[in-house]
C-alpha cells in the first residue's frame, strides 16, 4: 500500500527517516479472509465468491485459535475480509477478541449489509477503519459489483458508521469501465465526510484476471494518480482533509516521485526518495500476508496459487517464519527482477511492484510487471531494457487541466 497523502506531507513538515529496530522478522499486516460466500458478484473479485456456502472453511474454533496465535506474535494490523466478511457466521465474537489483540483492526466491506443493529455493533466493537468498497457511481458500481442497489445500500453503509463515529474509507478498482467516475468519487468522500479515499488498481487475479482487458490504459492510470495528486497536496497543505493511499501498483511511488521533481526543488526530491527507499514499495510476503477462507497462508492476497501451509496443521507464526523459498525471494532487496523491473531505476523505490501480474502474464513471478506505466525515460532504461546512465526523465510541471476523464 502507497500511503499518498502521508508522504505529501512531508513536503510541508519534513521529518526524518524512521529506521527499523530490532531483528527477527518483520510482523506484517495480516488480511484474512474470513469465508467465501458474499452478496455481490464483482466483476474483479480475486476469490471468484458467490451468495452461497463453501466448504472447507474454517470452524470457529480454528479460527479463535488462530486468532490467538496471531495475538502472540503481535501481529500490527489485522483486516477482516471476505468474500463479505458480515456473511461469517463468527465474525462479531472473533472481531471482539481480535481488538484486544492487535494494535490496528479493520474491517473490509462492501458495505451494504450495514445499517441497524449491524451497524451498531461495528461501531460497539472498535474497528479502526472501515473500507467499504464502491467502483462507481450509481448504475457503474451496480454493473461492475453485479447487483442493482449496491451502490445505494453501500452509500446507506457509509451514512450509518459515520453517524456512530466510525473512520470510513472508500475503496476503489481502477478499471476502463470505471475511471470516468473517480473525480464523482473523491467528491463523495468530500460530500460524505469520508476519512480514507484507497484507489485499488487491477490484480491479474480470480475474476480480475479474466477481466484484466478491462484494465485501464496507461495515459488513464496517469490521468487518475494527476487527479489523487493534486487532492492529496490539497489536503497536505492546509484544505479539506482526505488520506489517500493506493494500492497493487507500486509505480505510483514511482510517479509521485517525478511530480515532486517537477515542483519542488531538489532537496525536497532527495528527501522524498530517502523516505521511499526506507518504505521499499511492494512487501508481498515481507509485511504483508494473508490467510484465506480455507486457512492456506498466501504471501498476500492474490497469491492464492501458492500456499504456504495451513492454519489447521501449523501456526502462523512458524510459517511465516519458517524456511519457505518463495518468502525468501520476495524478501531479498533487490528482488532478482527482469527486463525493465530489473534494469529500473526506482526499483528502490517500488520493490519491482505486483509480481502477481507478471506470474499470471508469464508465468514468471520475476519478470517485469506489465501495468508499470511509467515510460522507459522515466525509470532510466533504453528499449532494450538496459540500464542508462542518465538522470531519469524530470517531466513537465503539473498540470491540473491536463486529464483524460
């Protein structure tokens, strides 16, 4: 995850470079997918989840013991998740344990099962953030969320946690079909009150990777990061609050940077990069990972064609630090990363991005990431893919106006 608008601020109050303490491996945020079965039918979903039951998912009694292992080896951030995570038949009585446990819990919804008394027990239990997920406006979240009414019942979720006092954010893919709504987006958060605006891009995953035809253009994603851009130095700068993150495209690390350059002066890129590099973009497998709706560990959560081991059979804890290759690899900086992901420049910067893409598209997980859409002047590489030795393209200065909705 890309947290835009926290390093936007250090454009106006710079602070220094936060360093790792202590040894041992890092503790990641851990998104776990409580059960497959979920009301909607979204056109990207990446567990391919229907309104039905599964089998094989967790009993609560495995995922309570779960829990607590989790709790034991302080895991930061938990994120409840689904399918629809308020169709667990376990998940207020695992939600209630869970916020004694770890420092950060969320919940990730679609939303438009909360109102009433389900309502009132998220706001009971304390979540820390709600991310409910629209991808669009009115009739465009409906198609592409495959109910009609979700968009309204989602809107009714947003109204309902924001009157008790509950930290809401909207959650938004990226897609062909779905850019031209991001600007009616950020201004429902404004209109709404939303704290978090995430925009998700595309992950060749589930029902995304059926659909990855859908995934918007270049020059659009450009277009979208120009618009999260100028909102995000809107709020660091003293207007309408909104954070900003995105997510599944490590690039716009990448793209933050160059707007920087374009901006500001050197010394405020220098110090940018600083707090990037620390960062170090994608951490697939490293501070991140999920556990799915059948208890297999994943190193994030579209990585669900390689498993780790399974909470029925093994704790967390000792998989995720155990000997596994593929953790190994995720975690070696630099990743051993080709074509133009390993001859980039800002590899420092973005971890080589989601190579979840790469494997789907090459069947390769180190080979370049195909929806990086900076251009090969901009990360420092010639067409064939060879390192230049050359400042990296400083772009044009930002233009508002200039946009491709």
């Amino acid at each position: 995850m890309f947290r835009l608008t926290e390093y936007m601020h250090q454009l106006v109050n710079p602070t220094p470079v936060r360093q790792r303490r202590g040894s041992g491996p890092v503790k990641p945020v851990v998104i776990w997918n409580l059960t497959r079965r979920c009301n909607l039918k979204c056109r990207h979903c990446y567990t391919v989840s229907a309104d039905v039951n599964f089998p094989g998912e967790l009993s609560e009694e495995q995922a309570m013991a779960t829990l607590a292992d989790l709790g034991d080896f302080k895991v930061p951030a938990l994120i409840l998740s689904g399918g629809e995570p308020l169709d667990s038949p376990y998940l207020f009585q695992l939600a209630e344990k869970a916020r004694k446990q770890t420092r950060v819990l969320a919940l990730s919804t679609n939303g438009t099962k909360i109102f009433g008394e389900t309502a009132d027990r998220v706001a009971e239990i304390g979540f820390d953030y709600v991310g409910i997920s629209i991808d669009g406006i009115g009739d465009t979240n409906d198609w592409f969320r495959g109910v009609e009414g979700a968009f309204d019942n989602a809107v009714r979720g947003v109204r309902e946690l924001k009157k008790r006092g509950v930290k809401v954010g909207l959650r938004f893919c990226l897609t062909e079909g779905t850019q031209h709504n991001l600007p009616d987006l950020i201004k429902l958060c404004d209109d709404e009150g939303v704290d978090k605006f995430y925009l998700s891009h595309l992950v060749y995953a589930g029902r995304g990777d059926k659909n990855r035809g859908e995934d918007a253009h270049h020059l659009m994603t450009r277009a979208g990061l120009d618009l999260l851009l100028e909102r995000a130095w809107e709020s660091a700068s003293g207007g309408r609050p909104l954070d900003i993150v995105t997510g599944n495209n490590d690039a716009d690390a990448g793209y933050f940077l160059q707007w920087v350059r374009a901006n500001f002066n050197a010394e405020k890129e220098a110090h940018l990069r600083e707090h990037l590099a620390a960062w170090g973009g994608n951490s697939s497998g490293l501070g991140v990972a999920n556990i799915d709706f059948l208890g297999k560990v994943h190193p994030d959560t579209y990585w669900s064609d390689y498993t780790i081991g399974n909470v029925k059979t093994q704790k967390f804890s000792d998989l995720w630090t155990g000997d596994d290759p593929m953790l190994a690899t995720l975690r070696t900086r630099p990743r051993p990363l080709k074509g133009r992901c390993g001859a980039c420049q800002l590899k420092d910067v973005c971890g080589g991005n989601t190579r979840i893409r790469a494997l789907q598209l090459t069947g390769d997980p180190w080979a370049e990431d195909p929806a990086c859409y900076l251009s090969n002047a901009e990360i420092g590489v010639t067409d064939e893919g060879e390192r230049l030795n050359v400042t990296p393209f400083r772009g044009k200065s930002h233009d508002p106006q200039h946009r491709f909705f």
